[in-house]
C-alpha cells in the first residue's frame, strides 16, 4: 500500500507553495490535500469552536484530491482524520509557506500549529517555510531538499511527538541544510496607527524579527543568513521540567 501523505498549509487552497508541495512529493504516495478556504497565517494552534466548519470537494491536482475547509489549519488535520482521509495518514506536511517561521515565528505560525497537531496524533510532521511573502515566489531551489526530507521521514519517521520546522532562504543558491535550534528572537511588535474615513484611529501590525544572538552558529537564523536551509526539531510539549525542583522549593517557602 502507497503512503499516505496528508497536505495543508496556512496561506489558503489556492497558495502556490501549496501546489508546488503536492509537485514535489506526488510521486511518494497516496496524497489528500485538505487546506483552508482563506489564508489563516498567524493563529498558531488555533481551532473553531463556535462555527460550523463545511468541506469543499475541489478538482483534484497531479493525482491528489484536494479539499477545502472554511476554518484554520489545524480544523484542517482534524477533519481530515476525522471525515475525509481513508485510513491514518503517514505523514503531516505543511506548506509551503510564503514566509519566514524561524526564530520564534515558530510559535505564531498556523503552518507549523498543523504540524504540531499531526505531531500530537503521532504522525510524523514537517512544516516547510520559503523566506519570501511574495504569492510569485520561487520555490525551485527547495525541490531536492523538499524531496529529500519528506523521503527521510517516510523512511524513518521522528522521535515520538516531534515534528521539523524547515526553512528555506530565498533568492540564493541553498549551499546546504543544518540541524540547529531556532534563535532566542524577538517582534518588534510595532503597530502603526491610521485613521478611517471618520477620523478614527485603527492599528495594522508591522514590525520586524530581532535575533538577540546574531552570532551564534546553533540557531536557525544564523544560518539562514548564510544562505542554508535550517531544520529545528521542534515539539508541542511546553513543559519546561527543569525548572520544577527550584520551584518546588520556592512554593514550599511560601507564607498565605
């Protein structure tokens, strides 16, 4: 039996990274591309509560059926368990995205909330990302890279609850890919204000990614300026474990 590949991203179905994703591994296996209906860049882990989600059957593309979801990324793997994929996929990708999710983008990012939630199912997921917004982005230095990674996980597959955060630099020669950790980074978190036609004041989001250890060769950014592509082994435990014995400690001295 051909593996199952289950494709989605945050840009929405109509994305180009999207279709160049399913060109790259349509020949790899059995492929279901179930992607939001409107772009949901931002929301993370995200899901809908309070409106009922629809699907949308498409015309397939290059042998994979695509479908439609009027909700997040993450609606998007949980019915495709749930409601459209035959049987449990093999693998969870995500993209790909136009724009940056290094640093600590991964942690807004509704292209790697997908992934994470594939994780969470213990299916091994990668989340892909090309350094570039622009909807006429070149994505074909990332083709044998792409290829390569997916092969390795359907191959191998990831630790338990692990899935890859991959970037790729844009407008370059990728000279190679490093296993590194993503950056200690920072938003700028800038909003510039306007004001409508009534004289009211609105708010729209700029900003810019701060690496706070430009230097350091571990982290994604580093390399990535350098013209790499990075892999991040990422999970969706936040747990910070080390940090309960001194805790620990401490509540046992409080006085209420």
């Amino acid at each position: 039996m051909k593996p199952l590949i289950l494709i989605t991203n945050d840009d929405s179905i109509s994305a180009p990274g999207l279709r160049y994703l399913v060109d790259c591994v349509k020949d790899f296996g059995e492929i279901y591309v179930v992607a939001p209906d409107e772009q949901h860049s931002g929301q993370s882990s995200a899901f809908t509560v309070s409106v009922p989600l629809r699907v949308t059957g498409h015309e397939g593309y290059e042998g994979a059926r695509v479908f439609s979801v009027n909700g997040t990324p993450v609606d998007c793997v949980k019915l495709a368990m749930h409601h459209i994929v035959p049987r449990r996929p093999d693998i969870v990708l995500s993209g790909v995205n136009h724009g940056s999710n290094a640093g600590n983008s991964v942690i807004y990012s509704g292209t790697m909330g997908a992934a994470f939630e594939g994780a969470m199912q213990g299916i091994p997921a990668v989340g892909f990302s090309l350094l570039h917004h622009s909807i006429k982005a070149d994505f074909s230095e990332c083709t044998p890279w792409v290829k390569a990674i997916t092969r390795m996980v359907l191959e191998n597959g990831l630790p338990e609850g692990v899935a890859l955060n991959v970037n790729f630099p844009a407008k370059v020669k990728i000279k190679g890919v490093k296993v590194v950790r993503s950056a200690r980074s920072r938003w700028t978190e800038e909003y510039k204000e306007y004001l409508d036609p009534h004289g009211k004041p609105f708010y729209l989001l700029t900003g810019d990614l701060v690496n706070e250890e430009p230097d350091s060769d571990e982290t994604d950014l580093y390399w990535l300026d350098r013209d790499y592509a990075s892999i991040v082994p990422v999970r969706a435990d936040q747990n910070a474990i080390e940090t309960i014995p001194a805790l620990t400690a401490e509540i046992a001295g409080l006085k209420v």
